[in-house]
C-alpha cells in the first residue's frame, strides 16, 4: 500500500485537507503525520479510529478498493449548509475520491483522461477547490454516487434496487406478546401491498388469539387502536381523546380514562388479525 495514498484516504474521510487538521482529527500530535510519511508506516490504530469516526470501509481506507467502501450512514444537510460542506471538502479530499473512483494511482492519469493540465489539479489541491464539473463528469463516468464522491457520505456506489423477486415481500420483526412484555420471535413476512408507505419502524406482534402490525414511528396518541404502555406494561387499547387532555381505552378486560401524559404510546396499529377456531 502508498502511505501517502492511505493518509489521503484518511484525510479524505475526515473531510480535512491540512496535516495539521487531520493530525487533530487523529488526536495525535501535528509532527506525526509527516513522521509516518518519512517512515513510510500508518499506524493501523489510525485507520481503524477513521473507521469507527467515520463509517469509512476498512478495505478501502487501507487498499483503496472500493467493493464494500461507505461512510456513516448520516443525514446531509439542505440549502447553504449543504453547499457550504461541499465546499469545504475541496482540494485533496475530493481529488482522492476522484482518483479511487477512477482507478488512477497519479494525478497524470486523470488529467489525460479528461485533458486538464497538471497545473490545473494542482491548483485545486493548493486552494483547496471543489472542481464541481469534474465531480459530475466522474460520477456519470463510474457509476459512484455523487453524493460519496462530493462530500465522502454515504455508499460509494448507489445500493442496486432490490430484486424483482423480493419486491411484493417485506421482512420485519415479529414478537410475542407475554405479560406485558415482548419477546422476540423471529421475523414476519409481509406482503407490501398490505404495508404502509414508511415501512422502517413495522413490527409484527402476536398475542394469545389475535396479532397486530404495529406502526412504531406513530408516537402521536389520536383515535384508533394503539399499543400503550401503562406503568412499563404493554396492552393493546381502542382510543379515543377527550378534551383536556384525556383519553379513553378499551378492550375486552377494561374501559376507563385517564389523562394522556399518564400513558406511553409504542405504536399504532395498521391492522389486527384475529383467531376464530
């Protein structure tokens, strides 16, 4: 491996274009960096604190192949806030990704392909600047997600869409419903017809005649049938609000009102099955 490549990988990680920045990011002392350049040796409890700071892939980080490489799975920000981080990964963070993308090992490489002088690219590392057409032109030119490949979040290639086969079928977890308490029981097929639109916080819970798919985003207490929690027991009640603030919940063991800050929501309920034999 080129301990300069994997410095730059590092560097390109962080989203940090001086060695007195990455030294920081490393928590280790500014003069380290270049001393494992003389030498010619990362130490690889720096690679592996980029990866766990950052998400970055272990393979990549230390070989620059990219088959599994990605970043922490973060929310990017919008508008300004957006543009401003794009920019301030310019200079030799995003020349780093552009050459892994490609498969360069040299700054030539690149500018033969795209006819761009060295002076050029240089540049972008001098005044650390973003070359935004470059960006574009290489992503359409790999395939690499424009997203990794202009602020080093996120997969390195877009996830392929799931397989036709595996499309009409959602895999979520189911639980059984003892005491109050879930257990886990594996996982529940589901049929995406039958799914709502958000589909990240479904379980599927099962109980002694009946079961339930559950919304758990739902956190909003309104009318309908809901899984509460009462005094850390779970139950599932038919609600219904009350002015000032109160509720009423039933089932086939209880009917009563309490006010709504005296119950805790785990999610509603899109449908139920029930048991007849």
């Amino acid at each position: 491996m080129s301990v300069q490549d994997v410095i730059e990988r590092i560097a390109a990680s962080y989203s940090v274009s001086s060695q007195k920045a990455l030294a920081e990011a490393l928590d280790v002392p500014a003069n380290n960096i270049s001393s494992w350049i003389q030498r010619d040796s990362v130490p690889y409890k720096a690679v592996v604190k980029c990866a766990l700071d950052t998400g970055a892939d272990l393979h990549w980080l230390v070989n620059g192949e990219f088959a599994n490489a990605k970043s922490a799975d973060k929310p990017l920000p919008k508008g300004k806030a957006l543009y401003d981080e794009i920019l301030s990964t310019g200079g030799r963070p995003v020349l780093r990704r552009i050459l892994d993308a490609y498969g360069f090992q040299m700054q030539k490489d690149l500018g033969d392909l795209l006819d761009i002088s060295s002076g050029t690219i240089s540049t972008w590392v001098r005044r650390e600047f973003f070359p935004g057409d470059v960006v574009v032109t290489c992503a359409l030119d790999t395939g690499v997600s424009l997203n990794w490949l202009a602020t080093g979040k996120g997969e390195m290639y877009p996830a392929p869409a799931p397989a036709a086969s595996g499309d009409a079928v959602l895999s979520i977890p189911k639980f059984r419903l003892e005491s109050g308490e879930l257990k886990e029981a594996g996982v529940w097929a589901l049929d995406r017809s039958l799914a709502p639109l958000a589909t990240e916080g479904l379980n599927f819970i099962e109980g002694l005649n009946a079961a339930w798919l559950v919304d758990t985003l739902a956190q909003k207490i309104g009318n309908g049938r809901w899984f509460i929690s009462i005094d850390d027991a779970l139950d599932v009640f038919d609600v219904v609000r009350l002015p000032g603030g109160k509720v009423r919940l039933t089932n086939n063991a209880v009917d009563f009102e309490c006010g709504v800050t005296e119950i805790a929501p785990f999610g509603v309920v899109v449908f139920t099955l029930e048991k007849h034999v």
